[in-house]
C-alpha cells in the first residue's frame, strides 16, 4: 500500500527540474543521469519505475514482489547513496587511466537486537519498533504489585516536578530524563472499600489519584539499588507486555493513555 502511494505521488508530481538541483556538466549532473538510467525515477525506494512513460499506469506492485519488501528499500536506499570515486594513473603515451570504485555505505543494524534474542526485559535496546515503559515490582508489603514508579505528592511541589523528583528517587541518578510538560497525560481514582486512617494527620483517606505524566529517557539505565520506594525490581515494556504483567483493575486503568507503537 506504501510503495504504491508512493509511486502515485511520481505520477501526480511535476517533473523533478534536476538543472535547479544539479549545474549541468557538473559530476553531480552525470551521476544524476547516471541513476536515473538505473531507476527511471528520482525516488530511490519504489522499484524500476517510469511514471511519464507508456507504462506510467501500471503503478501497482504484484503480490509477492520484492520491490514491496521493507529489506529490498533498504538495499534500493543504500545503493543510491553509494558514490563511484574515479583514480586516476599515467598510462602508456601519456593516456589517462581511471579505476572506477564505489564508496561502501554502512548498512543499517539489525532491528532484532541482542536482548531481544535472549530475552533480556531490563534492556532499552530490545523491540526497537515499539515505544518502552518503565515498569517496577513493590515490595512484599504491597503484594509485589507491577506498577509504574510512583509517590505521594510532598507539600505543594507540582506533577511535573514530584515526576522529577519520584524518576529520580525511584530509577536512581543514572538516567538523563526529561518530563515533557505539566499536564498529565491522565488519571486514576482508586476508591478503598473501607476509609484508612492517615498516618501522618487526624483524618481519614478513602482512596488515591494517580497521575500520569509522560517523560523520555535520553542516555542511562535504571538502578533501583538505592532506590527509596522500596522497589524490589524493574522492566522495559511495550504495552502488549504491560497488559500481562498488570491486574486487570491497574490495566483499565492505564490502557489507553499508553501508545500501541
């Protein structure tokens, strides 16, 4: 369907005017024609493809064609971006003699990492594709409850700052986040069966809010050794993973400020 899009964008598109891009006579005029001998296109990632040409019309991609394959655009991608380099030698009778060699573009990396493979839920580097959420055991005196890191809000500190202050306290200094605005994202009433007497004021609780504010990490890794919430272990999810390790009370509440990518 993409590549497909993407090949009606040729047709629907004015000429690509190359003279604005490249001086003619120029060597980025001559591998220009170069490439487009190759590809009959500008777009580098749909295929042998002439959309001004008799054939323009037949711009859908037969089912099983490689052309539709993610690692086929990928090879298309790299190859383009590999430059030919000429070297020249003094030859016989003073003629020039060229060796042409191309410059080896690196490969992307593989998208199915190490941890994936061995299955390592405490590692960023796994499920590349998808976004990862950090997810912590309670202790035994909270029944071992997966959660997300969280506190009671301390005097009159705002959300943003107690998610400063509980990533901290929870995954340890090791981690460069960032809390991305003040507004949650959402929230949770958890209402108890019977009132609890604060422990700290004469009054009674007859429940929690949550909420939930939205922060990225930039470089690091958690360590919940130091950590002061009594957090006895930690993993990176996405959310089909979350919706395993969740009660099914903590799941509903949470499903859908989660992102499904």
């Amino acid at each position: 369907f993409f590549l497909y899009q993407k090949r009606l964008n040729e047709r629907l598109a004015l000429p690509f005017t190359r003279y604005f891009y490249y001086q003619k006579g120029t060597p980025g005029d001559v591998e220009w024609k170069q490439k487009i001998r190759e590809r009959l296109t500008p777009a580098r990632d749909i295929g042998r493809y002439n959309a001004y040409g008799k054939e323009g019309w037949n711009d859908e991609v037969l089912v099983g064609a490689k052309e539709a394959e993610p690692e086929n655009q990928m090879e298309a991608l790299v190859r383009d971006a590999e430059v030919e380099v000429k070297e020249g030698e003094e030859g016989g009778e003073g003629r020039q003699q060229q060796d042409v060699k191309k410059e080896l573009v690196q490969r992307p990396m593989p998208r199915v990492t190490e941890a994936d493979r061995v299955g390592d839920m405490r590692s960023l580097d796994r499920r590349l594709e998808r976004t990862l959420y950090l997810v912590v055991r309670r202790g035994e005196e909270e029944g071992g409850r997966w959660w997300f890191p969280s506190d009671g809000l301390v005097g009159k500190e705002s959300l943003h700052t107690a998610a400063e202050r509980i990533i901290v306290h929870a995954g340890g200094v090791n981690m460069n986040t960032w809390v991305v605005g003040n507004i949650p994202l959402g929230h949770f009433v958890l209402n108890y069966g019977n009132a609890e007497a604060d422990k700290e004021r004469p009054q009674e609780i007859r429940g929690e809010k949550y909420f939930f504010m939205k922060g990225r990490i930039m470089a690091g890794q958690a360590n919940l050794r130091d950590n002061k919430l009594g957090l006895t272990d930690f993993q990176w999810l996405a959310k089909d993973e979350i919706q395993k390790l969740l009660i099914p009370r903590d799941w509903n509440a949470v499903k859908n400020v989660l992102a499904e990518r």
